[in-house]
C-alpha cells in the first residue's frame, strides 16, 4: 500500500489550488496524527519544508503573477491509503521522519523560494 496526501493552497483572495501526492509505503495512524501535531495550528505546513511542491507554482506556470495576496502556507487536507503508483521520488517513511523533524517552519526560506519577496 501507498499513501495519497492530499493539500490546498488558498490565497488571501480565497483562490484555491489543490495538489496532492502519492507517496511508496504506507503512515499508521500515529504518524498521521504526528504530522498533523507538526503542522502550525494543525493544518497549516510550508510544503517545500518537507519535499512536495508549492502550489503557488501552478497558477505561475499557467500565466498568472503571484500578487500580494499570496503567501507561504498551505493546508494539510487528507491522508488516504492506495494501491496507485507513486508519484514522487519520496517514501511516506522519509517523509514522515522530515515532517516531524522540522522544528520551525522556515517562512523567509519559502518567500525566497517561491519569489514573494
């Protein structure tokens, strides 16, 4: 079994782009219940911290310009098990070990990265 994470990035506008990856290997419940106590109130994650792609960097490359409403965090949505092939080169195990790992999540790194500032 692998491992579907789903996220949501919602600008300041409340634009919205989903994303999700598909992980090799399976997270228990405990680990799922780790990462979300890793998040910023729960939910809230700088996914470049943890090896996903921003999703800022969709609407970029369809055309549209990041503006001021635009910003660094994203929402953990959904943990789902499945038997669809991964889709990035990262084992839930490994992405486990760097989510739980990080001990503050480098906001001025991410506005650099995804040119916010």
């Amino acid at each position: 079994m692998n491992t579907r994470i789903a996220y949501l990035y919602r600008d300041g506008a409340n634009n919205k782009q989903g994303g999700e990856v598909v992980l090799a290997g399976a997270l228990s419940d405990e680990q799922i219940a780790d990462i979300r106590h890793a998040c910023d109130d729960g939910q809230w994650f700088i996914p470049g911290d943890v090896g996903l792609p921003e999703l800022q960097a969709v609407w970029v490359e369809k055309g549209y310009p990041l503006t001021a409403d635009d910003h660094v965090w994203h929402e953990l949505v959904d943990f789902e098990a499945t038997a669809d092939s991964p889709t990035l080169a990262m084992t839930a195990a490994a992405f486990y070990e760097r989510f739980v790992s990080v001990a503050h999540w480098d906001v001025a790194g991410a506005i650099t990265r995804i040119g916010l500032g």
